[in-house]
C-alpha cells in the first residue's frame, strides 16, 4: 500500500494496523468499540490515509492492542 | 476536559436555505438591471441626478411660507433632472451611476450565496471562500465609492448638453472615504479569516 501524501510533503510512515487486528483477531469495529475512535478515523489509519495521529488515539490504539507505538508504525525506507 | 459544544448560528439548512435566498436576489438584481439597460437604450429619457443653487433654495423657502419659528435645513439640495433625447453614450453613463450598486449588490450576493452555502458544511474554510470574500470586498469599494464619481460624471455630461442652465449644478459627490475603507478593511479581514481557516483546515485533514 503507497503511504499517504500530506499534500504538500510526502511522507514514507506506514501503519500496521491491520497486521495488529489479524494477530490479536480483532476487527476493526472492536477496537473502535475499545478506543472509541471512530471506525472511519481507523479505517483512514489502517489505508495509510491518515497524515497525522492525535497523542490520545495512539494511547487508546495501543492500550486496545497491548502494543507499543513502533509496532504500530514504521518509516519504510526511500 | 472536554469543551460543550455549542449550537452554530447557521446548521447546514439555514445555510442553504440563506444562500438560495441570497442567489435568487443576486440574479432578480441582475434580471431587473439588464431590462432597466434595454429600457434606458430603447427609450430616449434619463432620469440623472442635479443640485439645485442656493438661489432657487431662497425661492423655495419663501414659496412654501413656513410659520415663523420653521425654517427648511440643508443646501445643495438634491433633484432629479427628466432629460430627454439624450446621446446614447450620455444615456448609458446616467443609467450606469443608477446600476452599478445594484449591479455591485447582485454579484455580490451571487459571490456571498457560494459562501454561506458551506458556512453549515463540516468544513466552511475553503480556499475559494477567502478569494470571494476579497470579490465582495472589490465590489463593495466599486458601489460605494465609484458609484458617486459616476453619477456625478453623468450629471456634468446632462447638464453641459442642457446649456449649463445657472440655477443647477451637478450632483454632489455623496463617496465616503472613511466609509468605503471601514468595509473594504472589515472584509478583507473576513477573507483573511477563511484564507488561514482554510490553511487550518488542510493541516488538521487526515488528523486521527
């Protein structure tokens, strides 16, 4: 999946969400249910559509998921 | 702590609802300037706009013969000239001083119309709103001070194919410089106000 442009600088972060929800069988409703983030906002995260993450979604994505903020994201390199 | 939200002056119906209205009196503003052209180009009499002289303004005052104690305020005082068989370019410059501030107001609101049907959107800062606004500021300066300048043109132009007749002048001009500047600032402050939204707006896009 190609990471989202900002719209004015590309960026190269991509998120692993959806490899998290796989290992731990969670859907995305789930932890929307868990974090009460949005299941759109989620989806914009899992697509790599997102261009920025609020400090307290990450919290709740990562206390949802038992993870940390590295597993969730990775710079791929260019 | 989580701040109460609280209810916009304009929900997303009101706003539409208003920007019909406003589109509608933009185009009737239109519709009635273009007959008013045709009319002024088809028929051969103007109305334009003259002051009469301080003499003539004596001669009235003692005409109406007000009770002591009553006395008429003002100079300068404004009437309206018939002229008949004017030349066509005279004519259209009379018509013009009457029609530029509705012609102003009609665009404007036709400009103001696109805005206020986003103002009840999810995102009301748009690029696009900040240039109309500076639209409208445009034309606010055009009616409200060009607008004078041309009546008085107009007037000048009626009066010298009159002969110049002594006891008449031409039309005053009524422009206001602290006026116009006041809106003319006032809506570019609003066009800067939806240029940096704007700007806000695309940095929070894609924000989770």
């Amino acid at each position: 999946m190609t990471p989202a442009d900002d719209g004015d600088r590309p960026h190269r972060v991509s998120c692993h969400l959806d490899e998290l929800l796989t290992e731990r069988g969670m859907s995305l409703v789930e932890l929307s249910h868990r974090t009460g983030v949005s299941t759109v906002n989620l989806s914009v995260l899992k697509n790599d559509r997102a261009r920025a993450v609020r400090f307290s979604t990450l919290t709740a994505v990562c206390d949802a998921l038992g993870c940390q903020p590295g597993e969730l994201f990775s710079v791929t390199p260019g | 702590m989580t701040p109460t939200p609280s209810r916009p002056l304009l929900g997303p119906r009101s706003s539409r609802r208003l920007a019909v209205l406003l589109a509608a009196l933009g185009t009737l503003a239109l519709g009635v300037i273009t007959v008013y052209v045709i009319n002024a180009l088809t028929f051969a009499s103007v109305l334009t706009e003259v002051t009469l002289s301080t003499r003539v303004r004596l001669d009235v005052d003692a005409g109406l013969g007000l009770p002591g104690g009553f006395t008429l305020a003002g100079d300068n005082l404004v009437v309206r000239l018939i002229a008949d068989d004017l030349p066509v370019g005279t004519r259209l410059l009379v018509v013009t001083g009457t029609l530029l501030p509705w012609l102003c107001a009609g665009l404007a609101a036709l400009a103001f119309a696109r805005v206020v049907w986003d103002l009840g959107s999810e995102n009301p800062f748009r690029p696009l709103h900040a240039r109309l606004v500076v639209v409208i500021a445009v034309l606010w300066a055009i009616g409200s001070w060009v607008t004078p300048q041309v009546v008085r043109a107009g007037s000048v132009e009626v009066l010298e194919l009159a002969g110049d007749p002594a006891d008449l002048a031409p039309a005053t001009d009524t422009s206001s410089l602290i006026i116009t500047w006041f809106g003319l600032l006032l809506l570019l402050a609003v066009a800067e106000v939806f240029r940096r939204g704007a700007r806000q707006a695309h940095d929070v896009d894609g924000l989770v």
